[in-house]
C-alpha cells in the first residue's frame, strides 16, 4: 500500500512540475522577447498553469461529425500513458524495487508513441493533421533508428544493459568526457524525438495551421501539451544519467529543460529537408560508426 501511494505521489510530482515547467518556458521567453511573460495570476503569475489547467479541462471538447471518435480521443490518452510509464523507470530507478534490463523497456515505450501520433492525425479526419502526422510520423521513426544505435553502442560498450551500473561507473568521471562530439548528437536526436525547435515541423503555423492537434480543444488538448513536456523532462533525465552520473539529479534536470527553452527562444524552425538530411546523412552514418568502433574495441 506504501509502494502504490508513493508510486501515485511520484506521477503526481511529475505532473506538477510538467505544469511549472510550462510557467518557467513562458517567463524564460518573455525576458528573451522583452516582455513580461504572465504575470496577472497571485504573485507575479506564480499560479498561471493551475489557471490554464482549470480553463481547459473545464472546457467541453468539440465533437465534429467528421471525426472518428475512439481513435480521437484515444491518441492523447495513449501518448500521455506512455509518457508516464517512461517515468514509472525514474521511479524505480530511487526505490527498492529495482528492474533489470529496463534499456528495453525505453525502447518499447519509445517505438509505441508514434502510435498517439498515429491515432491524433487519422482521428481528426483533417487534411492539415494527416500532413501533420505524416510529418511527425517520420519524423519520430527516423530518429527513433539513430536511438536505436546509440543505445547499443553505449550498452555494448558497458557491457550491462543496467541503469544501476552505468551510475556507478561515473561516480569519478562522466562519460560525457569520453566523447562530446557524441553528446551533441545526442542532443539533436533527443530534440527531434521530442518535436522540439528547430525540430517542430508538424506545427507549422504558415504551412499547415497547428499539424496533428489543430481539431483539439479543452482537456485532450491539454493532454497533448503535458505529454510533450513530460516527455522533454524524461530526455532530461536521460541526458544527465547517461552522461553526467545520477549526483544532482534534479538540478541536470532542470539545467537540460532549460536548454530546450533556450533553444526554442534562439533557433528558427528548420525545413523539412533539411531535417531529414540530419539524420540520415549526419545522426545515422556517425551512430553506426560509433557502434562500429565500439565492436572493433571488444574484439
């Protein structure tokens, strides 16, 4: 009974601080555009995404003819699931209760969220979602295989697929020494894994409105927006576990979300080509050499 209350407290923690990362990207812009940012909400906007909350989800969801209903409403409830079985491993990761072999668990979540992207886009029965999803789709896919890559590279070199391992052998050193050009890598597949700037193609306001989620509204559009920062923390957590060790955990955290926001508030949204061109000319071939290194070092 202690173990689910303290499992429920954890999703709890991961949804608020969804809610006040939002407030801090919102702030963080506003200094970066010379403006404000909210600030009306109590003191200096500090409740601005409890507001938000309540706004949306107090919102009735609009219910086009058009639509197919099920997988409608099914993509948000999905991709949020999904996110929050990939903090169900951070969980485990500070408890007793440890997992083995959890890399696998990473790479099975990871390859069913194109599926909420799959079902967002069809469902809406829109032009502007399908071109959307298409978009994202291969998007996610594409990088997903660079993921792939790394992830046995890194684990064949450690010679465990166990977190628990890879903490202990960066108690002196990170490895984040070993290889940067790697880590930068790193940080441009997790960027488009998470449909971030430069990477946000699928919401190309001047071409193709808001993408996948433009027949969204009220609690299911809010489902889509936490998923995604959900998401973009657990590529923090990642991030700091795989190259910097598990000291200070909570701050790495927060010093990679800050790098998104930094990102987003620096970077213009690339062309579609051109993402392509970074993973299968640049992402993908570097991968498969580290692997390929990382083979020729065990033999």
């Amino acid at each position: 009974m202690i173990l689910n209350f303290s499992f429920l407290l954890s999703f709890l923690g991961v949804l608020l601080s969804v809610a006040f990362f939002t407030l801090v990207e919102r702030k963080f812009m506003g200094l970066m555009h010379y403006r404000k940012g909210p600030n009306k909400v109590l003191l200096y906007g500090i409740l601005q995404p409890i507001s938000d909350s309540m706004k949306l989800f107090t919102k009735d969801s609009l219910k086009i003819q058009s639509l197919k209903i099920f997988i409608f409403f099914m993509g948000p409830l999905l991709g949020f699931f999904i996110m929050l079985s990939m903090w169900s491993i951070y969980y485990y990761y500070y408890n007793y209760f440890f997992l083995k072999l959890k890399i696998f668990i990473v790479f099975v979540l990871m390859s069913l969220s194109v599926y909420s992207f799959i079902f967002t886009s069809w469902g809406s029965n829109s032009k502007y979602s399908l071109l959307g999803g298409y978009r994202i789709i291969s998007q996610v896919i594409s990088y997903e295989i660079c993921f792939i890559f790394f992830f046995m590279s890194f684990f064949f070199f450690l010679k465990s697929f166990d977190f628990f391992f890879l903490v202990k052998l960066q108690d002196f050193l990170p490895l984040v020494f070993f290889n940067l050009i790697f880590f930068f890598s790193w940080m441009l597949m997790i960027m488009a894994e998470s449909n971030r700037t430069p990477f946000d193609l699928a919401e190309g306001e001047s071409e193709i409105v808001s993408g996948f989620n433009i027949e969204y509204s009220g609690g299911f559009f809010a489902l889509i927006f936490i998923t995604e920062y959900g998401l973009i923390m657990f590529m923090s957590f990642l991030t700091g576990l795989f190259f910097f060790g598990s000291d200070f955990m909570f701050l790495k955290i927060f010093l990679f979300c800050f790098l998104f926001i930094w990102i987003r508030c620096s970077f213009p949204r690339i062309r579609y080509d051109l993402l392509m061109y970074t993973n299968w000319k640049i992402c993908l071939p570097f991968s498969i050499m580290f692997l390929c290194f990382v083979f020729s070092l065990k033999l």
